[in-house]
C-alpha cells in the first residue's frame, strides 16, 4: 500500500499525529473522526485524510478512526516496533540530561552504551546505562548492532566524529551540536535538532503578535 | 508590506532561511537566485518567492536576492534586533548545556538569569549567568522586562510553573519538558522542543530506507 516519495512534510507530522493518538488512547478515547483530530492539532480534516493515504486507507468513511488501531499503524510506519539500537556520543551536561529524562523505550529505541573521552564520567553510569571510553567505540560498533547514534559532542569535533561512524557503518544520526553534518553518502540520514530554530521561531512569535 | 495570518509552515521556513543566508553569507555569497538558495535547502524556487511575498519583495526578477540585505530583513523579521530577554527555569543538567553552550546573541536574545530549587547551585553561575533561587523569582519578574522562559524543569512540575509564571505575566515559553503545555489564554506562546518527534522522524527514515 506504501507509496514511494513521501514528502519531509507528511513524515514530520507523523510523530505529532502518534503523539496525539497516544495521547487520546491514554485518556480512554476509541474512536475521533479526522475533524476532531484535526481540530486539536489545528490541521484541517482534510490535511489529515491526505496525509494517511500515503500509507493506505486507515478509517472508514463517515465513521471516524479506531484510536488504538491508527496508534498501532503510525507506530509501526514510524518503526516504533522496530527496537532501534542508539549509543549515545557525549555524555556532558546534555548528554546526561537526555539519558537521564528522554523515554527512549516509548519510541522504539534501546540505549546500549554512551561514550565519552573524559576519564571522570568513563566506567560510571547514567539511568542503567555504561559510559565506556571513545578508545572502545570501534570495537563495540564492530560488535553490536548500532542503528542510531545520539551525537551530543562539541561542535569543533562533530564532523570528524561522524565521520568515523560513518567509516564503521553508522547511518543514522541524531545531531544535538547545533551545526549542519553532511555526508557524500546518500544512505547516511542526519536528524539535526536545530534550537535555533525553535527559539526563533518562537521570536517571530512574541515579536509579531 | 505584511500580511496578516501567515501559515505556522511559512513562519517555520524562516529560521531555516535565516540559517542558510548566515552561511552563505559567512561564506562570503553576495548575490543568490532563489533556484539555487532553494537547491540547498531542498525547497523549490517557487516555494521561496511564494514564501518571501508573504511579507513583502525582497528580490529582483532576474537578479536574485542580496544574501546580506535578505539575511538583515529575514533577521528583523524574526526579531533577531529586537533584544529579546530570557530566564531560565531549571539549571540541571539540561539547562546547563544551553546556558554553556547555546549562541543566544545569535538569535537575538540576552539571557539575563537562570532559576532553580537546589541550594547545590543557587548562587553559582553558568557561563557568567547568575543561578538565583525560586524564592527570587516573583520579585526578579517584576522588576525585570522577561520576554521568554526557557523551561528546563522536571515534567511533574512543568505546567504549575508554567502557570506561576503566566499569572506574573509572562507569555513566551520555550519548553523543553517534553509535555505539553497549555493556556486558556491565547497571548501566551509554548515553543515545545519535541525530542520524541525528531528522533521518530529519524526511525522513519531508517526502517524505510
């Protein structure tokens, strides 16, 4: 049913259309019509219909969606029931913070191990997980599978970090330095977590309202 | 020149524009066709120039657009001169890692104090800002001109201290909680910093690749 080229707009509402469905599970509801949905995500029932034709036919006309049903589906679209493998690079301030608080089990995802150079953080532990040496990094890539990589180093070392994982065979990539990654390889995805846009984003807003 | 209701996706485009002509412009790029800015950011030609006329002409048919008068126009538009102020509620480990390492005079901002309930860091300062106590922060906002909080708090407290601070009168919030926040007031701004959705859109790509 899949259709190829699927457009960065579609899949970037995705996982707000998940986090909305889990949500309305969680509070009980069975059963919302794309108007509902849409209403509570200011996007237009028809946006919404659209959208899920990408993937197939997901509701039946005229009776709304099955709640737990369209979970499942995006979930499983977005790979939730995948068990990605993420090791995390950096374990400074950031890092910690995002081993200690993110729920990385709700989205899919397992952190095996974090690495680090600083021999005050190597050998102890963040939420269960092991912070082991950036001299251990090649070989444990060698070892495990590794479907993500968290980078949360500092910017003057990231492209030459991300280089070496890619030579190891990382191709997935979750940027927290703030700077643009690139790869000559058109398999490798960098997902950049761009602050900068938020905040400016949100500029715009208190300065233009 | 401006128009009124401008979509949520033109007004999430402009950080990225305003990003791509910083660098150009780094770059040392002093004229650019909008085929060409829009190769780079993956966008089409037509795209940008329906995009730019939301507010205003900024280019020449046939000359392309001054990557420095573009930039400075971009950048006025999302408030970069304005001289925004900000605090920040929470100096964990997260808020740490921005104060330390985010370019707020980038982006237009002065981040003037940070906020937490620890006595271990109250009276400490990160990146030459001071960390107060909550106790101080009533009276701070008082005396203070405080455009946004940047919430970077616990998810069990985030909302009551959302809306401590909205009865104080603030009404732009960049929230790094991971939950979502809400006002019955409409002035009030939430920029939410979606981990989940971001690392989601990574799994996509990944098991669909």
């Amino acid at each position: 049913m899949k259709k190829e080229n699927i457009s960065d707009a579609v899949i970037r509402r995705l996982p707000r259309y998940y986090r909305q469905l889990n949500s309305l599970y969680s509070s009980g509801v069975v059963r919302i019509s794309s108007h509902s949905l849409g209403q509570e995500m200011k996007i237009t029932a028809s946006q919404i219909r659209q959208d899920f034709s990408c993937f197939g036919e997901f509701g039946q006309q005229g009776y709304g969606y099955n709640v737990e049903e369209l979970r499942t589906e995006i979930g499983h679209i977005l790979g939730v029931d995948k068990n990605h493998h993420l090791i995390m690079i950096g374990a400074g301030n950031l890092g910690h913070a995002i081993l200690q608080n993110f729920p990385f089990s709700q989205t899919g995802f397992t952190v095996d191990a974090a690495f680090d150079v600083s021999p005050c953080v190597v050998g102890t532990y963040i939420n269960g997980i092991p912070i082991r040496s950036m001299d251990e990094l090649d070989d444990f890539i060698r070892i495990h599978t590794v479907d993500v990589v968290a980078l949360t180093i500092p910017q003057h070392v990231a492209q030459e970090v991300a280089n070496r994982l890619i030579v190891l065979g990382i191709r997935g990539f979750w940027n927290f330095t703030n700077i643009e990654l690139s790869s000559s390889d058109p398999t490798v995805q960098f997902e950049n977590i761009h602050f900068a846009d938020s905040l400016l984003t949100l500029s715009y807003r208190i300065a233009n309202r």
